[in-house]
C-alpha cells in the first residue's frame, strides 16, 4: 500500500491504489529484454497512469535499491516535482515524463546501460524527471531580452535550466533523497539540456564513437549474455565523490560553458572501469549525450505521437511570438503565427537539428538507426501536410482555442526593454526548435536551394543555439492534438470526461 508523508491530501485513497496497480503492471509487463516503452504516449495517460508508470520504470532501474529510498518516499517526490512544473503547452510534466520513457528505451532496448553504473542511471534519470521544472513556456531569450526577474536573478544564462536546478535540488533534500547523489552531478546534467551545449555534445559524440566501436562489435543479439556480465559491463558500482567534487569543485552554473568544461571534460584515466572503454569524464558526457537525445526526441517517435507534440509545441511558439510582439520585440524565428507553418518548423528542426544529432547518436548505439528510420517516415508525412492547401497559415487553426483556454502571464521586464534587431545574413538560417533557437550556418548555394519551392533541405553544421523547456496547461485530452483524435469519436469522448486534477506551485 502506498502511503505518503508530505502529499497525504493530494491524491485519495483510490487514486494511491489505481497508481499502485499501474506501477505492478508495468513490472510485469515490460521486461529488460523488450521494454516497448517507445511506444507508451504519455499524452494518453492520466496522472495517476504517470505516476504508476513512472515508479516501474525507476523500479525497474534499481534506482530505490541503489538510492536506499522507498517506492512511497519516491511518488512523494515525483507528485512535488509535479507541481513545479507550470501550465504551458508543451514544456510540462508531461514533456518530463516523456523524456523519461524515451531514455529508458535508449537505455535498455538501445543498449546504453552497459556503460554506467547503477548509481549513474539514477542520477541520470532524476535529471532528466527535473531538467525543466519551473518552466515558463517562454525560452532563455525571451527572457534575456525581456530583462525578467528571472534572466536576473541567473544572471543571463541558462535561465530556465538554472531554475530547473535550484528546484530538483530544494526537492532532493526536502525529500532526504541524497543518499549517493552528487548534486553538481545534478546541476550538471540538467544544465546540459541548454541548447546552447547542442553542437559541443554532437562533437562529442564523435570523440566516443571511436571508443565505443570496440564495445559496439560484440552488442549484437548473440552475444547479449556477455555484454550484461554483472550488474554492469562498464563501471563499478559507486562513483568516487572525492574525484567528482575535485573536477567539479569549479563549476559554475551560471556561465554555459563551465557545464561541458565541468562536467565532461575532466580527465581522469584513473576512474577506469576495467571492463569499460570510458573513464569517468566520458560517461559523464555519454549520459548528456543520451538526456538531450530524449529532449529533443519528438520527432523520432511514431506519427501519431510525434503530431501531437508538434501540435503543443507550435501552441507555444506562438504564444511566445504574440508575447513578443506586445511586447516590441522581433518575432523569433517560426513563432510568428501568420507566416510559420506547423509542417516546416517540424521540417527544419528535424533536419537542421535532430538528423544529424541522432545519426550521431547511431555511431555510439547502432540500435538507434530506428529513430532515424522513424524520422524519415515522419518527414514524408509533413511533405505532405506542407503541400495540402490548409499549411498556408495556421492562425485560424489555434486562435480559437488559445483565446478560450491559456491566460497565462507573460513574464515581466523588471526595466524598459528595447526592440532587439538581429541583422539578417544569406550565410545564417535561424531555426526555432522546441528547445530554442539554433543558428545554422549556409553556404550560398545552399541559402538558394533551401529557399526554393520543394527544395531538399540538407542538415548543416549548428554554431550557436539557446535554450528553451517545459510545462503543462491542461490535461492533454483537452489540448490541441492530432487531426486524427480531433475528428475520432474517442477523442469526443475524452473531451467529455473530468480533467485528471492538476497541482501547480507558484515559483
């Protein structure tokens, strides 16, 4: 029976018990060989499903045992890290949970897990349950140019990934879940999701691929039994904290750049596994690496649920393109709701962004040459939404809907903010993407090409990007979705029922 300290009065005794039904289920039902968690839609879940859900994958992980927590004191601390997260579309508690199931697939079913240890995977995935509370729904630009409270308050960079830190910390501790966690191990992680570390972790990706190509010619099915040896092939089972706090010691969270100087960069060859090709600093980048991957992995998901969190996301987008027109400012690049289409921002950002990222990720995980697969089906189908008559605009498409349901604050300027004026250049395509926006760099003939009608737009290197996170509006039977569940009588019958209760907190 789950039985909790300090959110006694947020769920009833029959929600405790549908949770704990789901967690048992999804222990028997997802094994280590095949998880199917690929295929689970967090945006068909109520939160009792979430929370169920959520506790088998931790379980599953070993995260309890290693943490030395309970299965109680853990859903306490999952319903608080809940709250945090604000009513946005898309970056939400859902986004988190997501993010979550995702990396669990890569994890198990791409074969990751091999290469950390067990108290890694529970940093691991505690980052990545909090890398965007608190969020806003508008990214670190936006508030850098606004001058919010925030932007202040974190000096102008990685805001939103720095609040997402302070708050999975505070609840770490009110929660007495320290045992074994370095909190800069935390901060790190978190602060890696900032797309401003985008292109250094695609880089780095390519440093590993050569140390893991050994690793990668025995991981094949016939072999299975040899790669898991233990609880781990790659790593012992603790981390030393003495050699952690002295390559970390000098981090600080409020320049971008100290995150991959901090964090991935240290060298220790000391903190070798004898089994793993990866010293310590490198499966501290390899986890980065694979929590960004999940950030940004919306468009590798199956069509149904790829279209319904691009649905969410332009929501948002172009919020923030109204906000910033009231308030002045340069529309961002593909937030401007009567120029941007939905087909070709989810186009640009799957190949400008996500394309070479995960054709990075399959050097590290061979398996991952699904998600590229699962890219190129989805990038057909939004040719063909790009050319049916209704992808002109869709203004009309959301104005209805966001006027009678987000009546969310914009955040406020703490000073007077002038317009921001970006000069335009033939050699730079700027693309918003859920995360932020990313400055490509185009050769000529490459700006040509990707301007003409049906051009192949090919992926280019990224300079500079910044970042963007999440939360949650309402529940997702009554948000914006697909064509599919718009029109279906299921989704008629969804809108009907009684929104799952939501907790939020003011930050």
């Amino acid at each position: 029976m789950l039985i909790l300290k300090h959110n006694k009065a947020e769920l009833t005794s029959d929600e405790l018990i549908q949770i704990e039904r789901k967690y048992l289920r999804w222990m028997t039902e997802h094994d280590d060989a095949n998880t199917n968690a690929i295929e689970v839609n967090v945006l068909d879940c109520t939160m009792t499903d979430l929370y169920g859900y959520l506790l088998g994958i931790f379980s599953k992980l070993d995260v309890f045992d290693t943490l030395k927590i309970s299965t109680c004191q853990f859903l306490d601390f999952l319903i608080d890290v809940q709250r945090t997260y604000q009513n946005t579309p898309y970056h939400s508690f859902y986004h988190a949970a997501d993010v979550v199931v995702v990396l669990y697939y890569i994890v198990l079913d791409l074969k990751a897990k091999k290469y950390f240890s067990d108290n890694e995977i529970a940093i691991l995935f505690i980052a990545a349950i909090c890398h965007d509370a608190g969020h806003t729904g508008y990214n670190n630009d936006y508030h850098v140019k606004l001058k919010t409270d925030l932007a202040i308050r974190y000096n102008n960079i990685s805001v939103l990934e720095s609040l997402s830190v302070e708050i999975a910390l505070g609840l770490l501790e009110k929660h007495q879940i320290t045992n074994s966690i370095n909190p800069d191990l935390i901060k790190s992680l978190i602060l890696a999701t900032d797309m401003t570390v985008h292109y250094d972790l695609l880089s780095e990706a390519g440093v590993l691929e050569d140390l893991v190509s050994a690793v990668n010619f025995w991981d094949d099915d016939e072999q299975d039994n040899f790669s898991d040896m233990g609880e781990s092939l790659a790593v012992s089972e603790t981390l030393s904290m003495s050699v952690q706090q002295q390559h970390l010691s000098s981090l600080s969270y409020n320049n971008s750049s100290s995150v991959k100087e901090g964090f991935i960069q240290f060298n220790d060859d000391s903190a070798k596994s004898p089994h793993s090709p990866l010293d310590q600093s490198q499966r501290l980048s390899f986890a980065c690496i694979l929590l960004h991957a999940a950030d940004i992995s919306n468009t590798v998901r199956s069509w149904p649920i790829s279209k319904q969190w691009s649905d969410l996301i332009v929501q948002e987008f172009f919020r923030q393109g109204d906000a910033e027109k009231l308030a002045g400012l340069q529309v961002s690049p593909g937030m401007d709701r009567d120029l941007a289409t939905q087909a070709s921002i989810s186009l640009k950002f799957g190949d400008f962004v996500v394309k070479p990222y995960f054709e990075a990720l399959t050097g590290l995980l061979p398996r991952a040459q699904v998600f590229l697969d699962t890219l190129q089906d989805n990038r057909e189908e939004w040719l063909k939404l790009k050319a049916s008559p209704f992808s002109t605009s869709i203004t009309n498409y959301f104005n209805s809907y966001l006027s009678s349901r987000f009546s969310i604050a914009t955040p406020t300027p703490s000073a007077a903010t002038s317009t921001a004026t970006t000069p335009s250049s033939s050699k730079i395509r700027k693309v918003s993407v859920p995360a932020g926006t990313v400055a490509i760099p185009l050769t000529h003939a490459a700006a040509v090409a990707a301007s003409a009608d049906n051009a192949t737009v090919k992926p280019m290197p990224i300079l500079r990007t910044s970042s963007h996170a999440s939360a949650l509006l309402e529940s997702p039977h009554t948000s914006v979705s697909s064509e599919l569940r718009r029109n279906s009588a299921d989704f008629r019958k969804e809108r009907s029922r009684v929104p799952t209760k939501q907790h939020h907190i003011q930050i």
